[in-house]
C-alpha cells in the first residue's frame, strides 16, 4: 500500500503524506498531513491559551527528550545556525548589545568571577593590546590627543608601533617601547599623541631621555645606542 485517501480532503495521496499513528491499525493517520496541519493551526488560534497550556504540560513531562532533540537539532544544523546568529547580530546591533548590558548588569558579579581567570590569561596574551589600551587612556586623560580624537592614520600608527616594539623585544632580547619624540608632558614642550611624534626605542634610552628634550627628531634615537 503506498497510496490513501484523505477522509478530510479526500485526495488521493502517497502515503509519505500521513503521518504515522502506531495506535491505528493502517499505522497511518486517517487524514493527510496537509488537513492535520491545517486542523491544528486553526484550533491554535482559536483557543491560543489552551495551546500554550498543551505545550508546557508537554514540555513539562518531556524535558530530557526535548534537551536531547535540541541538542540534536543543533549538531545537526550547527553551521547554519551559527550563521543564522551571526546574521540576527549583526542587523540588530542596538537590540543585541542593550540585552547584553542589560543581563551584564542583572550578573555582574557572577560574570566578572568567571572571567578572571580568562582575563589574567587575555592579557598576558595581548601584552601589547594592553599596553595601547593603557597608553590611550593617559593620553586622552592628559588632553594629548588632538581634538580628543585619534585620526584614522595615528590609529594605524599606533597600532603598528605597540606591535613593532612587542616584535623587536622578542627579536633583540631586550625591552623596546613606544615613545614619543616631545614627550606628552615635557618640561619645554609637550607633545601630542599622534602618528608624527611616535617612535619605537629601546627601552634603556626612552628612561634615560626623562625629559632631556633629546631624540626629539626622526632617528635621532641611533646616536645615542
Ligand atoms: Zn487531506
């Protein structure tokens, strides 16, 4: 047999199109797929209470089957799930990150005492992230920062030079920092902090130039190693 005829729609139907009932004796639903379904939705609107009532009692008394099919759910559609999230996030920036404040909030001590241990490890990996972080903040604080606003072109800069001291301390074996050449709080000039005043100097000269006014040129750091 792999063919039935609906009771409700009476079409003739592949049985593919009923869904299964092991308490009848066809194995079969009586109706199509397409009738129960319809039935359903309508008695759904109809008595929307009720459902929601069905539903909890069925989630209720199921909850370890349910866990299970989601979790399997999820194996199965991971990728496409994973995308779908990244899609929601992105065209809902605003909504996204108020519910996070929102719920970082309500948990604030909860999340920060799972974090440490991330964050002691975070930082040691991003020594040099950190340190620019750290070099920011003293600046915009200082009032160093022209405008209060870095340019696109000191952003780079900047980066480039926190990275380039990381690298030459690792190639060299000794400490290289990002200086400025007029230091931001000189005794004769104050700099700012921006692409053109910054270099990357071993660290023994940046100490020893305190605020001597020297190195203060492109280079000039060389005559002094
Ligand atoms: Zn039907």
């Amino acid at each position: 047999m792999d063919r039935k005829t609906c009771t409700s729609c009476r079409e003739d139907k592949s049985v593919s199109m009923f869904y299964k009932d092991r308490h009848l004796k066809s194995g079969l639903q009586s109706s199509c797929k397409n009738c129960v379904d319809a039935r359903k939705h309508a008695w759904k609107a109809k008595n929307p209470k009720k459902f929601a009532e069905t539903q909890k009692r069925y989630r209720d008394n199921n909850i370890e089957k349910m866990a299970k099919r989601q979790k399997e759910h999820y194996q199965e559609n991971r990728e496409a799930l994973v995308e779908k999230r990244r899609e929601y996030v992105e065209n809902n920036k605003d909504k996204v990150h108020a519910r996070n404040m929102d719920y970082y909030y309500k948990n604030r001590d909860v999340i920060l005492k799972a974090r440490k241990p991330y964050q002691k490890k975070w930082r040691q990996e991003n020594l040099e992230k950190n340190a620019m972080a750290t070099a920011r903040r003293r600046s915009l604080r200082r009032n160093r920062v022209l405008g209060g606003k870095y340019t696109e072109l000191d952003e780079l800069v900047l980066s480039e030079a926190h990275i380039a001291a990381k690298e030459r301390t690792k190639e060299f074996g000794f400490p290289w920092h990002v200086d400025h050449m007029i230091p931001l709080a000189g005794k004769i000039a104050s700099g700012l902090d921006c692409a053109w005043n910054i270099q990357v100097i071993p660290a023994y000269l940046n100490t020893s130039k305190r605020n001597k006014h020297i190195m203060t040129e492109p280079l000039e750091w060389l005559r002094y190693i």
